[in-house]
C-alpha cells in the first residue's frame, strides 16, 4: 500500500514531536524532571497515579467521562457538562465539580455542583446552585445511602422498559432500595425562603428552621409522617 508523501510527513512530525518532548521532560538519567508553561490550552487532563490509574480529570463538555466505577466506564444518564471529576484508589468516581450557564434566546440556565460520594454510591455531601424559568436555590445537603454498591445494571434495564406501570413500579423499586435518604439541608429555597431542616435516619424531616421570603420567622417539630406537633414563632407563648 502506498502512503501519500503528506501523510508520511505528518506522521514523522508527530513521531518526532512526541520523542523530542519525552526527552526534554527526563533529565540524563532518565528521571522525569519538571516542566514549566505559562499557558496552556486543553481539551482534557487526566490526573494518574505512577502505576497509571486515574485520580482526577478536568474536561470540558465533548470529552467528559461517563460514569466509572472500579476501572469500568459506562454512559451517564443525563451528564452533559464541563468541570472535574475526582476518583479514589479502586478507580471509582469519588465526587466532582461541575458547572455551566447559559441565555439562550431570553431564557436563563445556569448552574453549579460541588460534591464527595459515599464508598460505591453517589454524593453524600453536596453544594448546588442551579437557576432556571427565573427560579433559583442554592443549598448545601447531606445525604444517606445504604451500604454496599447501587445495582447499575437493573437501574439500566428498569430505564429501557417501555413507558407504563410497570416501569413506574420497577423505577420506585430501585428508589426505596438504592435511593438517597436526606439528612441535612440549608439553603435557599426555589421560592425565596431560607430553611435550615434536620432529618431522621429514614429521610423523613424532624426540625424544621425557616424564615419566608416576606420575613416571617418560625421553628417547626415534626412527628414521623411530617405532621408539625410544635410550631414556635416569635410571637408565640414559647418564644423566649
């Protein structure tokens, strides 16, 4: 098979460019030695340790990595965005910051997401503001999972069933037995109020802190099914 001359040319600058750039990175001995820019641009830097397994990656929105747990990558469901992603020893994705924002003919979308994920499950703890149709929160929480890894198979397959009950009945399956149970969030709401809320260890909240957009202040009890069994605002016998 013949090889056009440029495409001959091209490969030989590649080849040579690699090489020389290896060299200049090694001292005599053949030690990596350090290598100072003053700018550079990139589409993607992957993080690894010396024996090459990944740690952290920084890309941008085209060359995000999907979904990898223990070495092995799998499509996200609905990732689409640019930032980094971190990974612990085992090769598993460990948390991540995320961000973006857009105007898109008059219609706002912005966002952005900082959170560390529990031992084989998602994020524990998280950081979120996220804006859209004029309506914003940004929140921390705190977040439970069951022990052990989440079932990404039977959640892959309860996604391809078609549309009807029995999808809806499979999907809140996985939900109740893999599904987060929230503990802690303090925030500001979507509708303008700021809240400080406590829950119990089956995600059902408990103390409830809040202050509404207009001002009124309140500190609410909760008894198990979210039914307030103390309510104590400033007007109130039980204020100090």
């Amino acid at each position: 098979m013949k090889f056009p001359l440029q495409g001959v040319l091209l490969a030989y600058s590649v080849v040579a460019t690699t090489a020389i750039a290896f060299a200049l990175a090694r001292d005599a001995t053949g030690n990596p030695t350090k290598v100072a820019y003053d700018e550079i641009d990139v589409k993607r830097i992957n993080l690894r340790e010396e024996d090459g397994s990944l740690r952290m990656v920084i890309s941008n929105k085209g060359r995000f990595p999907g979904l990898i747990i223990h070495g092995k990558e799998r499509p996200h469901p609905n990732r689409k965005t640019a930032g980094f992603l971190f990974y612990n020893e085992e090769g598993t994705e460990n948390g991540g910051l995320i961000f973006g924002g857009k105007n898109e003919n008059g219609k706002i979308t912005s966002g952005g997401h900082l959170s560390f994920d529990q031992y084989d499950q998602d994020q524990t703890v998280q950081m979120t503001y996220d804006e859209e149709d004029g309506k914003r929160r940004a929140v921390f929480m705190v977040n439970d999972y069951p022990e052990g890894p989440n079932d990404l198979d039977a959640w892959d397959k309860a996604v391809a069933m078609p549309e009807g009950a029995a999808k809806e009945a499979e999907i809140k399956r996985l939900r109740d037995r893999y599904g987060p149970r929230r503990r802690a969030f303090f925030g500001r709401s979507r509708d303008k109020s700021s809240a400080l809320a406590l829950f119990d260890a089956d995600g059902r909240p408990r103390i409830m802190l809040m202050v509404t957009a207009e001002g009124a202040a309140s500190m609410q009890f909760l008894d198990a099914n979210g039914k307030p069994v103390k309510t104590v605002t400033p007007s109130s016998k039980d204020a100090p």
